[in-house]
C-alpha cells in the first residue's frame, strides 16, 4: 500500500522500491517492487522498470515489468520494448506481447508499421497469426511493400508470417508469388505457399 508516497513524496517511493528492485534475490520482492513502480506516476521508474525488463533472470518479473512499461509507454518507443519483448527467450514473456498489441492505437500502428514486421520472424505460430492479421489493413493499399520483403528474405518464420500476411490480404497476384516457394525444402513454407495460393 502506497498510500504514504504523499506524504514523503513519489521520488522518495520510487528510489526505495528501485534499489529494491535492483537489489533483492527474490524473485517475489522485485515484483512487489514491480508492482509498486507501477503505481506512480513519475517517470524517474522508467529507467529502473526497463532495467527489470532487460536483465533480470526470472522470466515472470520480465514479464511484469514488460506490463508496467507497455501502461507508461506509447507509439515507437512502446513498439520497441515489444520487440524487445518478442525476442525474449522465455515463451511466458513473449506471450505477453499479442495481448499489448491490440491496446496499440491504429494511427500508432500505422506510422510504425515497418517495426511490426520482425514479429513475424517468431516460431510461435499464436504470435505469427495475430501479427498477421494486425498487419494485413496496415498493409492492404501497399502490399508491394510486403512483397519487397519476401523476396528479400530467407528466415523461415518471416517467409511464414509475410505468406499468410499477404493471403490475408488478397491481393490477386500474390497467388503467382506464392507459387516461387512450392518448392521450397522447408515443408511448412510449401504447405503455407500452397494454402493461401488457394485461398
């Protein structure tokens, strides 16, 4: 309970639970420290959240600081902690990114829409498919774009992610570019090359 940070002032709060942060070995304090951070609203706890964020070694106070900075942050800086996010190694941290997306203004998503498509390079097909489809009104009046970036690739999650992405848009001619990957010697790259060339 903050309900003495009047009294002695948000500063003074927010040092004491980031030293707490920074400092303690158990994983249950540095979220309770998490969480107190959480509540204030200077922006002195940034620094100390995004720190929690990068280096602590418990997925699960990762994954909370990755909720405390997606409710301070907004538009590409926002976007670059949930790439951040996405390429974290533990899947409980990854997986709180999908539901942070669709919090994301459209006007935000769409000037920042190029920093979306690395979500796609991610073998978690429930990561691939939401990013997908979060990309296909972004991209429907310049698909080009997201041809260019096919073509331009050979990582196996990406080729995946930008196939359904442009099946989803519909566009006519990706049925003739899909057809470049029926050969390919990944199975899943065919299977997903052949399915949207039918859609």
């Amino acid at each position: 309970d903050l309900f003495w940070r009047e009294e002695i002032g948000e500063s003074v709060v927010a040092g004491h639970y980031g030293r707490l942060l920074a400092t303690s070995h158990q994983a249950g304090e540095r979220k309770r420290a998490l969480a107190a951070l959480g509540e204030l609203e200077t922006p002195a706890v940034l620094p100390a959240v995004e720190a929690s964020f990068r280096e602590d070694p418990d997925p699960a106070v990762r994954a909370q600081a990755l909720k405390v900075l997606t409710r301070r942050l907004h538009g590409a800086p926002l976007l670059e902690i949930i790439l951040k996010g996405i390429q974290d190694p533990s899947k409980k941290v990854r997986s709180e990114v999908v539901p942070i997306l669709s919090k994301i203004s459209p006007q935000e998503l769409k000037l920042n829409r190029e920093k979306l498509i690395p979500l796609l390079d991610n073998s978690m097909e429930d990561i691939r498919t939401p990013v997908a489809t979060l990309l296909t009104p972004l991209y429907r009046d310049d698909s080009t774009a997201l041809t260019d970036e096919l073509l331009g690739t050979s990582r196996k999650n990406r080729v995946l992610g930008l196939i359904e992405t442009l099946g989803r848009i519909g566009d006519p001619s990706s049925a003739g570019l899909f057809s470049r990957f029926f050969e390919s010697r990944e199975t899943e790259v065919r299977e997903a090359a052949v399915y949207w060339a039918q859609e």
